[in-house]
C-alpha cells in the first residue's frame, strides 16, 4: 500500500532532481512519513541565487507537513544540503516543496489557504487537525505569493477589517481588495496598530495610494487618520456592518445595566431574556421573540428608548441622498443627544464626528459604483469575530 502512495506522489507531486526513497505508517502519531532525497548526481541548488552550486554538507532531518489523507498527518522527511555557492557563500540549498523557513509545503500552503476562504480560519484548522497558527502562516504565503506574481495597479477599492484570535487580545489586520468581480485578501498585518496598518502603504506606494477611490472601515480612529493622509483622493465608506455593530454595542450597555439595576432594586426582571429581542432585526425574529418584543415595548423603560432609537437609526441605508442622509443623520444625533443614555450619547458623538463618511453610506452610491459591499461583508464576517453580533 505504502509503495502506492510513492507512485502516487510521483505522478501528482514529483520533482526533478528529488526521489521519494521510502513510505512509512507511523501509528502512534497517527502520520504518513515520506523519506524524500536527492537523486543520484543531482546538483543542489542555491537558495540566494537559484543557481546550481557545489554541495557543502547535510544537515539534520527536516520534517515537511503535506495534504493530509484519510485523516492521517503526512509528512516529507529530507536532510536540506548546504552548497558552497561562488556568489552567496554556503547556503541552504532550495527546495522545490518548501519555502524558507516554513514548516508547511507549498502544496500544503496552497491547500489550507483554498479553505479559508470558504471556512473561517478557525473551521479550517479544525478541519484538518492543524493549529489556527498554521492556516495564518498558510494564508500570509499565498498572499505573499500573489503580491508578487500579480499586478496591484487597478487597485480602486479596498476594505480594512481587524481579526482577533487567541485568548487574548491578538489582533490581524487585513487588507481586502472589494470590487464587483474581484475580492481578495491583498494583505495581512499583525497586530492592529498604527504603525502595522502604515506598512501597508509603504507596501503599495504612494502613487497606487493616490488611485484608490473607495475605502471600507470601521470607525477605528487610527485607520481614518491614516487612510485620510495616504488616500487622499478616496471616499471613505464606513461599512454598515461596523456601524450598526456599534449601535447595537451601546444598546446591550444600555440593556445590561438596566437589568442589573432593576434586579437591585427589587423589581420584576422585565428585560430577563429580552437580549435578541431588541438587537436583531424585527424582521429575523422568531415568533416567541416577536411576542416577547411586543410586551417589552409596554414597558417604559432605558431600553425600549434605546431601541426605538437604533431602529430608527436603520433609515438611514434608506436614503439615497447623501444631503438627505447628512440632514436625518442630524436629526436623529439630536436626539439621541437628548435622550440622556449615556451609550447612545457616545454613538452619536462618534458618528457625528463622521458625519459625511456616514452619510456618504446611502446604498445609492455604493449602487452603480465598484464596491461590490455584499461580497466584501461575506469575507468580513468568515474569520472567527472576538465580538458577537446579531445580524443587521
Ligand atoms: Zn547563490
């Protein structure tokens, strides 16, 4: 059987001047191990240059991880020659499976990649019994490879988005390219500060900054300032997804310590189990929520004010207008500026700050123009969220 995985391998994976020597089952790992080693006479070659070089020594074995198989870990084992290159000094020899430092093959890289654009990161690493680490890694390669072997000079829209992982606050940024026809990963930071974001406009340059005509982000302070000094030729759209994420941020607050206020108090635990109700939409509710909705809206409390407040707020992607929009967007900061809950105070500040960007969100100017903001919120929402929201 295991001389059938070598044939196998020969005819989907095979490399000139390498052999797959042997295939063992390791049991107790649960893994495939491939021997792999240089063909008689081969020459290594240089991992500077690419060229051909004299070989040096061998260094101890290096495990490869490949495309696992019915539900076995598969790994290539080879000794990496050094050379002796006239140009470069003694060097690591190159592979045609791995890259760098990478414990991952390309192939592999490629496979786990594929994936998480369909599942998130989280399901794929699940998926194929690998750490969420390695799907990033795998994700940065192939985008690192794309950059390289593909043109960023009709780059017109992108989205920024942050991911967080891990337990504690670790945070991704990353950089999408969101026109109709074309969505794709263009870059990934690590961490989500200033200076990570910077480095995406260093990568880019200032010229293709100066084309790009649509920016996607959230009201992360931080971002703005940045994608207001480096495009400044660009209309910069706060998704809807982020701004309504916010709004209903301020409604759980308002929730939250309401409850907890009343139970303090003594009182009946009217907003017990009321949490969905008032942050989906009325339209997704379910029939038991919509009843519980109905009784809650007797009720005079913080809460229902808040509500009606956010619902309101939703006419906004109603307009068609920005001047419309700008004026109702006014309005409805007024009065929530009234309203004297302190969370919605904060939301309308923040969105007043931002009044033309938010405005500039009526759905008729993303109609007709290049952003494609169904597709682009599809690849937002795919990787694991630290913050939980309800569908807006
Ligand atoms: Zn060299």
């Amino acid at each position: 059987m295991l001389m059938q995985l070598i044939r196998l391998l020969n005819s989907c994976h095979r490399f000139p001047g390498f052999v797959y020597s042997a295939a063992r089952l390791n049991e107790g790992t649960k893994t495939i191990e491939i021997d792999v080693r240089p063909r008689i006479g081969s020459r290594p070659r240089c991992s500077g240059c690419e060229k051909p070089a004299a070989g040096y020594d061998q260094l101890p074995q290096r495990h490869f991880e490949f495309i696992p198989i019915w539900g076995y870990a598969v790994e290539l084992h080879y000794r990496m020659r050094r050379v002796q290159c006239r140009q470069c000094g003694v060097k690591v020899e190159q592979v045609p499976w791995g890259a760098g430092k990478h414990t991952l093959t390309k192939a592999y890289m490629m496979y786990l990649a594929h994936w998480a654009r369909k599942l998130s990161w989280q399901e794929t690493a699940r998926s194929f019994h690998t750490s969420w680490e390695k799907v990033c890694d795998a994700v940065e390669y192939v985008v690192q490879w794309g950059l390289a072997h593909r043109r960023l000079d009709e780059v017109r829209a992108i989205g920024v988005d942050e991911i967080a992982y891990g337990r504690g606050h670790n945070y991704l940024t990353l950089v999408y390219q969101i026109e109709s026809g074309c969505t794709r990963l263009l870059w990934v930071g690590k961490e989500r500060t200033e200076e990570s974001f910077a480095k995406f406009f260093e990568m880019i340059g200032p010229a293709l900054a100066q084309k790009i005509e649509f920016v996607c982000s959230d009201m992360w302070k931080p971002y703005l300032t940045l994608i207001a000094k480096h495009c400044t030729n660009a209309l910069n759209i706060l998704d809807r997804f982020h701004i309504v994420a916010k709004a209903n941020l301020a409604l759980d607050e308002v929730r939250a310590h309401e409850a907890r206020r009343m139970a303090q108090a003594g009182y009946e635990p009217a907003l017990k189990k009321s949490r969905w109700c008032l942050l989906k939409r009325p339209e997704n509710l379910t029939d038991k929520q919509r009843i519980r909705l109905r009784d809650l809206l007797r009720y005079n409390l913080q809460s229902v004010r808040a509500y009606l407040l956010k619902e309101e707020f939703q006419q906004l992607w109603e307009y068609e207008s920005p001047a419309w929009a700008g004026k109702f967007l006014d309005q409805w900061c007024t009065k929530a500026m009234r309203s004297r809950i302190d969370p919605l105070k904060k939301f309308a500040r923040t969105v007043r700050a931002q009044r033309n960007w938010c405005a500039a969100n009526s759905p008729n100017l993303y109609r007709g123009t290049l952003v494609s903001t169904t597709s682009w919120l599809k690849c937002t929402v795919k990787p694991a969220r630290a913050i939980r929201t309800p569908s807006s």
